[in-house]
C-alpha cells in the first residue's frame, strides 16, 4: 500500500484495516500524533487528510489511500506556520498531549475561514479535549495566528 504523508510517499506493508495512527507511530516513527482514547472522541490523534480534521486511532488506512495525510512533523521545519508561531507567543500548552491535534485542527480552520469567530473557534475546536483546559489561550492564539495569515502582526488579539 502507498500513503502520502507530509508530501512523501511511502510504501507500506500493513493489513489494509490497521488504524492510521498505528503506521504513523508504529511504522514510520511519527510519533508526534498521538493515542489517547482509541475512539475517535478525545481528537489528541487528528491529522490532516486532504485539508480536514481526521482521527487517525479509528481511521482505517486503506481509507487515507490516495490522499494527502499532514501530521504535526508537515507543518514546518522550523515552527514558522503562523498557527505554531501563535501556539507559541500565547505559550498555549501546559502539557502539551493535545496541541498536534489542536494545532492541527486550528490549521484546518484557518483554511477554510480566515476571520473566525469566537463562536466558529469553539465549534471547529470542540472536537480536541485539552485536559489541561487552556481553551482560552487556542481562542487567542488562533486570533493571532488568523491575523498574521492575513498579513498583520498579530496584535489585534
């Protein structure tokens, strides 16, 4: 089977039905995506597939086949997505266990509204549980971020 992960091809040999998460972590050592529930509820597994949120613990790769997976390593190289310069000006983790699949999530947003309201933010991020609740601080950080996707510096926070 061949996957495209973060603009790579692989070429893998798994049973069609292992779960996306499983041949990130397990097979190509991305372990940035991570397991936290194996139900699809708690979001900490999100990944991009084609541009929108998916929960890798219950996603089935034969599903993801010939389309293109991000996960939290494809953003950038060096932390200059305008979502992980946010995340990292409002300084959003304490634990830090969901921010792949905050960060993910909030990426996605972002690309499909670029001037997301408070009400927008919650909707598109209640799928990711932060058990450190630092919800107000993603509303923040997706603001800024939003704002310096537009071309602004950030402070309209």
């Amino acid at each position: 089977m061949k996957i495209n992960i973060n603009q790579t091809v692989h070429d893998i040999d798994i049973d069609p039905d292992t779960p996306l998460l499983w041949v990130l972590r397990d097979h190509l050592d991305l372990t940035g995506t991570k397991y936290g529930c194996g139900i699809g509820v708690c979001g900490s597994c999100t990944v991009l597939v084609d541009g929108l949120p998916v929960r890798s613990c219950i996603t089935p790769t034969s599903e993801v086949e010939d389309q293109e997976i991000l996960t939290i390593e494809g953003v950038s190289n060096d932390n200059s997505h305008p979502v992980q310069q946010a995340w990292e000006d409002i300084q959003v983790p304490q634990c830090g266990y969901c921010q792949s699949g905050q960060i993910l999530t909030a990426i996605a947003l972002l690309n499909n509204n670029k001037r997301p309201s408070d009400r927008d933010i919650d909707q598109a991020m209640s799928g990711v549980l932060c058990r450190c609740g630092t919800y107000p601080r993603v509303r923040q950080a997706i603001k800024m971020a939003a704002d310096k996707k537009s071309g602004g510096n950030g402070d309209t926070v």
